[in-house]
C-alpha cells in the first residue's frame, strides 16, 4: 500500500454545505461558518486515497490512523454518500483498511500509512507484531467502530465492496478477542510504558488491576487512551452489544442484497451469545447508585465490587449511549445517569464562564470537550437544548472555527490539538441533527 494524492472536496458535499448555510441563515450565521471550515477539514487535511483504492485518514496532528477516530471523521459524510458513488468508495475504502489493520493486530488502537516502523513510544513493552503498528494500546472501542462503520456504509448507501475476506476475518478476529477478554487471565495482552503518568501504562505487569469473570469483556484502556482503573468499561461493553447485533444482521444470511460470503451461521451464532453474556453481565455488575440512592449505570468495574460513578468525554461513554444505539434517549436509568454525569457528582464536569460539560482524566481538570458537548446534544430530545450546546461551541474557538480537545471553561483561548479532526465532525453532526439530518442506523 502506497500513498496517493490528498482528497479534494467533491461536488455533492459543497451542495451540502450550501445546504446547511441555507437552513442556517442569518440567525445562526457563526453555525455556518463553523460547519463550512470543520466539514471541509477532514477531506482536505487528513484523507489519504491509497494506490490499492484503501483509503487513510490522519486523526489530526499526530500521523497514524486510530480505528475510533476515523469512523468518526467519516460518519456524517454518510448521507450525501448515498447519492455520491465517489464519496462511497472513499468511506468504503476506509473501512476495507481498518480490516486489513485488525488483520494484522487486533489488540491494536493506531496504524501507520505505510510499514514504516513508527510508532507513539518505540520503548512500549508489548507484543509489537508488525512495522505498520503506531500503538498497541488495547481499548475495545477500537474494534467496535470498524464494525459500526461497515454496517452504517451497507445502511445508508447499499455499498458493499468492503464486505471482502479481511472483513470476514477481521469479524472472526473480534469475536476471539472479545471472547478471550471475558477471562483475562487466559489472555497474552499485556502492555508496559516507561513514564512519569500511570494513565500510559497498565499496572500489575502489564495486566491490569485484578478482575473476575461477569460476561463483560475486559478493555486495558479507555478511548481517552488512559488506562482503565477498573477494566470492565461499561460504555464500551454497551457499544459491543450494539455492533454484535450488526453482525447478526450482516451474517445471518437472511439480506439478498448482502454477498452470499457473509452467510456465516457460525459468526452468527457467537455473536448472539456473547452478545448474550456482555448484556447480562452489564445490568448485573454494571450498575451502581448515585448520592440519591437512584440506580445508575458505573463508567467502570471489574466484578470485584468495586466501580466508578464519573464519566469521560471520549466516545463511547455513557452520556453516548443513545447515540450508539444501546438505549433510547427517554430509557429511565440512561435518564438518571445523563443527569448525574451533568453534575458535579461527575468528577469530570466541569462548569465555567463560557461552558459548562464533561472533560477528561487525559487533559486538565476545569477543560470540558467540544466531542462530549456535542454528544449531549446528539442524546436529547430537546432543541432548545441542542441550540445552547451548538451557540456554545461555535463561540469557543478561539476565532479559529474549529473544535477542539478540550478548552477552559473560563477563557477558550487556552485549549489543546488545535487540529484534531473527530472533534470537528462532532460539532458537524450536531449540526446536521438539528436541522433533522441524521446518519441511519
């Protein structure tokens, strides 16, 4: 695989924006502006179309592919693809390289372009199998968005060239994966880094802090790409169940729109009781209660009795898990849960002069994320709430019209990656949900 030429912005998503400039207007003008720069940066600055018709995409400033990042980058690109047979291959062409990198490594989280042996800490202490790994920090996140997007691609254009022999592979992959991590103990992940932070590392050798079987499936690191401190994290366990249900539904047989080579009883039949067994295990270990005895769902656990009460901007979380497609937005316990994670019961929320939402155990305390604003607009119903959170954010960049990692909430001047394209197709889903344009699920 060689690089090609960068990406250039097609016709169909400059209809798009004009489009959303139109439904916009003068009354949210800063909207506008904002839409134009993000939607169009992710095209321009970090799509890579590769000779073999893959497709890479940077997540921003650091120059490797993560698997989470880049089905974010692409996902609310979806409904003008469905009319735009280039964008199409473009998004398939992603998902056809994220196979082929779960091919390689699974336990892995970022890839480089080529086989150049770069990497985030060349000192990592880990099972390195393949020059074409940046980092081998293992988050369970990291296997569900490549199966989202797969899914999301089929459901909203009816393309299907990216159903080849490493996505076969690849689901078979991930489901030994997520098996295997249900009894961690039987697993060889292990990962150590050299450094000053505990968050970059695992503890116990590599392992992780003790864990006992609950049927979820153990993660070492959030999607933060901090370590866990408890290693059943529930939002990500939440995302599994999801994706499990798009494999049933992608292997199952029963499309005759769909390859005759994902007729797969076999993958089916695992996907539908771990599926089973990750379910079970969250409402039995994943719940806990907030300070007014009301039952909520814990961000971590590990079967042991311990869990944490917090939640962390980064996708999945728990605020997300409507968005995911878990639960709906009105599910009582989610209810409960959104509300004490936008409190301060929430060690990571934080409220200031400019904004008020959750931020992250990865950057400063009082820096809430542009991603987690967005997120809480995504999962409610209310627009008056969407319009506040979308005034927010576009009015926190700084003047740059971009998002963010995350920003303080007294001066938005001072904030982290001033490129960091996930944000940004945050904000444009946002957008897009406003005005009632909405990515099929």
């Amino acid at each position: 695989m060689t690089a090609a030429d960068k990406y250039t912005v097609p016709e169909s998503v400059k209809d798009f924006m004009q489009h959303i400039r139109s439904l916009c207007g003068e009354t949210h003008a800063d909207w506008a502006q904002t839409f134009d720069m993000t939607f169009t940066d992710t095209l321009t600055t970090t799509v890579r179309r590769e000779n073999d018709g893959s497709t890479f995409l940077l997540t921003g400033d650091i120059p490797a592919m993560w698997l989470r990042d880049s089905t974010a980058q692409m996902r609310p690109y979806l409904p003008i693809a469905k009319n735009d047979p280039e964008l199409a291959e473009l998004i398939g062409g992603l998902s056809r390289r994220q196979s082929f990198y779960i091919t390689i490594d699974p336990y892995a989280n970022a890839f480089n372009e080529t086989p150049s042996g770069a990497s985030w800490d060349k000192g990592d202490k880990t099972d390195r199998t393949s020059p074409w790994l940046w980092e081998r920090k293992y988050e369970l996140d990291s296997l569900c968005y490549p199966v989202q997007l797969a899914w999301l691609l089929y459901r909203n254009t009816g393309y299907t060239a990216h159903f080849n022999d490493d996505f076969v592979k690849a689901a078979g992959l991930i489901l030994d994966v997520f098996s295997l991590e249900q009894y961690h103990e039987q697993s060889p992940y292990f990962f150590i880094r050299d450094t000053t932070l505990p968050t970059n590392t695992l503890s116990h050798d590599g392992r992780g802090t003790p864990v006992a079987a609950t049927g979820m499936t153990w993660s070492g690191f959030r999607p933060s790409d901090d370590s866990c401190t408890y290693h059943y994290l529930v939002p990500a366990n939440m995302f599994v169940c999801v994706i499990l249900g798009y494999m049933v539904r992608l292997f199952d047989g029963r499309d005759p729109k769909l390859p005759k080579a994902l007729n797969r009883p076999d993958i089916v039949k695992r996907a539908k009781a771990l599926q089973g067994a990750i379910n079970e295990g969250i409402r039995a270990h994943g719940i806990t209660e907030n300070r007014d005895g009301e039952t909520v769902y814990a961000y971590e656990t590990d079967g042991l009795g311990n869990a944490t009460l917090m939640d962390d901007a980064n996708i999945p979380n728990l605020l997300a898990a409507p968005y995911l497609g878990f639960c709906a937005t009105d599910d009582p316990t989610y209810l409960a849960t959104r509300r004490t994670l936008l409190s301060d019961e929430n060690p990571y929320y934080y409220s200031g002069r400019y904004a008020a939402g959750i931020g992250s155990s990865h950057t400063d305390p009082g820096r809430v994320w542009p991603i987690a604003l967005s997120v809480q607009g995504l999962t409610c119903d209310d627009k008056a709430e969407k319009e506040h959170l979308l005034d927010t954010l576009a009015a926190t960049t700084d003047g740059t019209h971009l998002m963010h990692e995350g920003f303080d909430v007294n001066d938005p001047s001072k904030y982290t990656r001033p490129w960091f394209s996930w944000a940004n197709m945050m904000f444009c889903e946002l957008t897009m949900n406003y005005f009632d344009i909405n990515v099929l699920r």
